[in-house]
C-alpha cells in the first residue's frame, strides 16, 4: 500500500504565497522572497529595511527613488 502524497495547502501559485509551518525557514525565506519580488521588485526590500525614503532638503516630501544617493539608498 502506497503512502498518500502530502497535501500541499498553500503556495504554488502566483496568488498565494507559500506556507510557513514552522520547519525549512530557509527554504520558506528563498521562496517567499521570489514571491514578494514577482509581486514588486522593490518589495523585499521593504521587508529587509522597512519602507524607508528620504525627504527633498528642507520639505516633508519624499525624494523620488531614482534621485536617492548611495548612502540613502
């Protein structure tokens, strides 16, 4: 008699990302961060710094990302 496959009950697809169930974190880490990506490039690194951008001097204004220095960025 045959085992019964492991049923996967999330991830696997574009929509949803994929389960963390407590065991393989780096495994989880590597596919949630190309999850995150294909949703939006910049995404992981909102995760890894926190959303984060600089103000235009003297303003409340956030600098638009491609003005951003190396330091800032």
């Amino acid at each position: 008699m045959s085992k019964p496959a492991k049923f996967i009950s999330e991830g696997g697809s574009s929509n949803r990302p994929h389960l963390f169930e407590g065991n393989d974190y780096y495994y989880w880490k590597d596919k949630m961060e190309l999850f995150l990506r294909s949703q939006d490039i910049n995404m992981w690194a909102v995760v890894e710094v926190g959303d984060y951008a600089p103000l235009v001097k003297d303003s409340f204004t956030p600098k638009p990302q491609l003005e951003w220095t190396t330091q800032e960025s």
